[in-house]
C-alpha cells in the first residue's frame, strides 16, 4: 500500500516538472509564421512575409548593439519581439496560445 502511494506521488512530480519544462521552453523558443493567423492570404504571399520578417529579426540581432548583447534567452526575446513588430505591421494577428497546441 505505501509503495503504490510512493509511485502515484512520483508520477505526479515527474508530470509537474515535466509540464514545467515545456512551459519553460516555449518562452525561449523563437517566434515563427506558426504563431500567426493567415486567414484569407495566400500561401505564397505569407511566405514571402515570414520570409521578409525572419530576415529583420536576424538582422535586428546581427546589426543593432542592444540586439547582440545578452544571454541567449535575451537574444531570443529580442528576435521575437522584432518579428512580431514586423508581422503585426504587415497586418497578422496572433493565434491564441492554445491554437499552437491544438490544432483544428
């Protein structure tokens, strides 16, 4: 009887730590055209944009002195932040967080 209480509670903080874990990783991966909604657009043109806003960010990272200095989480925010200005400028919206684990 102890032990199967000892292996519930085991299971449950492998679960909390490795939901953690996934929760952590998305906040320094970087942004992509999968997190923008592209209703009504053709696919060719929202390539070229993601394309277009890919290549800013980099550039904003290459180029701009508070873009290179940093860890590698801050390097990350700063491209994402850059490719969402962009991506929001030519008119995208952002998908809803649970749309990027759910599709359908």
């Amino acid at each position: 009887m102890e032990r199967a209480r000892y292996q519930i509670r085991m299971r449950a903080l492998f679960l909390c730590l490795a939901v953690l874990t996934l929760t952590g990783c998305n906040s320094i991966m970087r942004v992509s055209g999968d997190n923008f909604e592209a209703a009504g657009i053709a696919p060719g043109r929202f390539e070229n944009d993601n394309q277009t806003c890919r290549i800013q960010a980099e550039d904003y990272l290459a180029y701009d002195l508070r873009g290179m200095e940093g860890t590698r989480y801050r390097r990350t925010r700063a491209y994402n932040a850059a490719y969402r200005r962009c991506m929001t400028a030519l008119g995208y919206r952002d998908r809803p967080y649970y749309h990027n684990w759910f599709p359908g």
